[in-house]
C-alpha cells in the first residue's frame, strides 16, 4: 500500500488505506502526517478483520518523525533511520 497525497494514484483516506495492513513505512514527509502518533496507527490496523491478531505490527520511520519508546509501547516491531536495533541484552538490563 502506498500513501501520497501527490499522486493521484496514491490518494485516499489514509486510515483506510492503513486498515489490514501489516507494517507502515513512512518516507516522505507531508503536512497531514504531522499529528499522527504510533498508537492511532496501530488503533487503525488492529481494528481489521484482514490482519492476522498474533502477529505484530511493523513501522519504518524513514523520517525519524516517530518516538521509538511510543512506536514499541503501541505494539509495533520497529525501526528507524539511524537507530540501531536493541537486542534483548539491553531491554534486561533497562529493567534492572
């Protein structure tokens, strides 16, 4: 699924064009994003009936437009530009 609000290809409604998807990849940076968090995207993608339930989420954040901390708390697997990958080591050792 692609979102761009300038491609009329790419167009639409963004929740519904999220809705049943397994990951969110943002890459370019539009106005209408500006106030979306983790949590109302992954809102958006568990209320399908077309998203397997045990499975996570996946979000991309090519823009380093979203919090790490709020992308995991919402459920989401995810990754960034410029973050690095935390291994299981550190969460253990974060809850000490």
């Amino acid at each position: 699924m692609i979102y761009d609000l300038h491609v009329a290809a790419y167009q639409g409604d963004l929740k519904e064009r999220v809705r049943g998807r397994d990951a969110v990849v943002l890459i370019a940076k539009h106005r209408e994003c500006d106030n979306l968090r983790p949590q109302q995207l992954a809102d958006w993608l568990s209320r399908s009936s077309l998203r397997r339930p045990e499975t996570r989420p996946v979000l991309v954040d090519g823009r380093r437009e979203f919090d790490q901390d709020d992308a995991m708390a919402a459920g989401f697997v995810f990754r960034a530009v410029g973050i690095g990958r935390q291994s299981s080591l550190d969460i253990v050792f974060a809850g000490r």
